[in-house]
C-alpha cells in the first residue's frame, strides 16, 4: 500500500454550455497529505473568497477531517489542525 494516495482531479474550461476537459490534475498533493497519510473523500465548494476544500486524512487507523483553500481552485493551501 502505497503511503500516501493522490486524488486525479481534472481541470476544465466552460463555453456557453459545455464543459471541456483541458487535462489531469493531481488534486491533493504531499503538501496536503504528508508521508505516512491517506487523504479520501474531497469536496471542493467556491465561496466569495475563492475555493475550499473538505477531505479526510487517515493515519494510522483515524481519520479528521482537513480544510485547505485556494484562491484559484488549483493551489491549495492546508490549515493547521482539523475541522
């Protein structure tokens, strides 16, 4: 089992009524899920200030919830402690 797993995001572009896919992305990277973690289950929702991003990090057996943020849905930015 590998000891920390990535997420396979997709970054896309909207035009009039149709998404397009413009490529992979990894959406949670070692700076959000360190050597020896497990991060499951994002959720991103856009609020006024940019993005936020819910995911539960698993180590050693426990999972708590984590918060990062972004400004442009792409670069994320981890907050200390959990939610």
């Amino acid at each position: 089992m590998p000891s920390s797993s990535h997420h396979r995001g997709r970054r896309s572009t909207f035009s009039g009524s149709t998404w397009s896919i413009v490529e992979p992305f990894d959406a949670i990277d070692s700076d959000l899920a360190p050597a020896g973690t497990s991060a499951t289950d994002p959720v991103v929702v856009q609020d006024a200030d940019g993005y936020v991003m819910f995911y539960g990090l698993l180590r050693n057996g426990t999972t708590r919830i984590k918060r990062a943020t972004s400004d442009d849905g792409l670069n994320w930015t981890a907050e200390a402690g959990d939610v």
